[in-house]
C-alpha cells in the first residue's frame, strides 16, 4: 500500500542553523513527491516537489528537497533558519500507475524556529 | 481577494444539523477537491471534480456530499452533522494543464466544530 511517513511531529532549530524535515515513502512506482507548508490560519503552500530528473530539487523560501530513492526518502531541508520558517509542513505523494490522481498524505511535522 | 475563496471560515453547529461549506475560485481550473484535516493524520481527500459534469468520491466520503455548480464553485455538504466531523475543511484546486505532476491551490480553511 502507498504511505508516507514523517517520523517527526515536531522538530526544533534554532535561527541560523541548518534544519532537516524528514519524509519517508512507500509506493509501488516511480513517485510524484511534494512539500507543501502551512503557516497558523492559513491554507496549505506548495514549496516544492520532484517529479524527475535532479535528484536535489529547491523550492520556495530557499527550502530543497533531496531525493533518494534507495532510501525512500525526501528529506526536506534549508541551510540556514528563520523564525519566520516556523510552520506545519506536509509531504505528499503520488504513485503515477495506481494514483488516481490522488496524493497520500504525511501527518505533518511542526517546524519551531528560535530566535 | 484570495484566489481560492472558502465560506464560512469558521462554523459551530450541533449533531443532526445540514451543513454546507462553499468553496469558489477565480484561477480558473477544472479541477477542485474538498480535504478534510484532522491533527496528527494529515489530509484526507472526500471528494473531487474534475470539471462540472465530473465528480468522485474520495477516501472518506461517508457523511458528505458534494455539488460542483459552476466550474468555479465546489460546495461540500454534511447532511447530518456528528461529532467526529469536527475538522479543518480545505477547498484546493489544480491546473488540468500540469496533470498528476502539478501542485494543489488551497483555499483558507473552514473550521467545523459539531457539538
């Protein structure tokens, strides 16, 4: 069965440092994957996603993503922190032969920037 | 003016009660879904259309029903509310155009609480 994982349901950084957002998948074909985020009172903003091609994709706000198939993962990353980073971000993906069109869903993860 | 337009932002209703949560868009695309979202489980699909004469069910349609009255207007409705259909409700859109590699518009959300 399709699914995403993100193990973290919050993950604290301080401003400046580098921060990591994991995101695992399990999918039966090659993958659509995306980051979308979620800032309080607000709808959900596509970042970024991989369809194909570069393994190391860069998004919105500075943000990338790196693909790594033989882990199944999509590690969502920055170099360096801002308070205003603080957010809930979602990972998502498509299996293109059985999708439906449908994304599955991570449960998020709460990203917490300190000043 | 938000592209992705969602009413009401916020609604309190008691069990038994028809309710129904309007979601209108100019960003012209065919292509709308209704998500349900619920802490610590991500983003649920209920139901989405691809253009007006075009709806499907998705993942937990049970207790919902849907209208897609013009192609800019999806409206979500509860026939008979229960609590456990106390959630955040997004409206999102998509560009046929991209296919299953595009990413998703969202509206704000419309927070239901069923007492």
């Amino acid at each position: 069965a399709q699914s995403v994982a993100q193990p973290e349901d919050q993950v604290n950084v301080a401003e400046g440092n580098p921060l990591t957002v994991k995101c695992t998948y399990s999918v039966s074909g090659n993958p659509y994957l995306f980051w979308y985020v979620q800032y309080p009172n607000r709808g959900l903003q596509f970042l970024l996603k991989y369809i194909t091609g570069d393994n190391l994709v860069k998004g919105s706000y500075g943000f990338e993503a790196e693909f790594n198939k033989s882990q199944t993962s999509f590690h969502l990353k920055k170099p360096s922190a801002l308070v205003s980073d603080s957010a809930l971000y979602f990972c998502a993906v498509r299996d293109k032969p059985d999708s439906n069109y449908q994304l599955i869903w991570g449960a998020g993860t709460k990203l917490i920037i300190k000043p | 003016d938000a592209d992705v337009t969602q009413t009401p932002r916020n609604r309190i209703t008691k069990t038994g009660k028809r309710i129904m949560l309007e979601c209108s868009q100019t960003k012209g695309h065919d292509r709308m879904y209704w998500y349900r979202q619920d802490p610590g489980l991500g983003l649920r699909l209920i139901y989405y259309s691809f253009d007006v004469k075009d709806i499907n069910k998705g993942e937990i349609s049970d207790g919902y029903s849907v209208s897609r009255q013009a192609q800019a207007k999806f409206s979500l409705s509860l026939e008979s509310a229960i609590p456990n259909q106390t959630a955040l409700y997004f409206c999102a859109t998509s560009d046929p155009r991209t296919g299953d590699t595009g990413e998703l518009f969202f509206g704000e959300g419309s927070r239901l609480t069923v007492l």
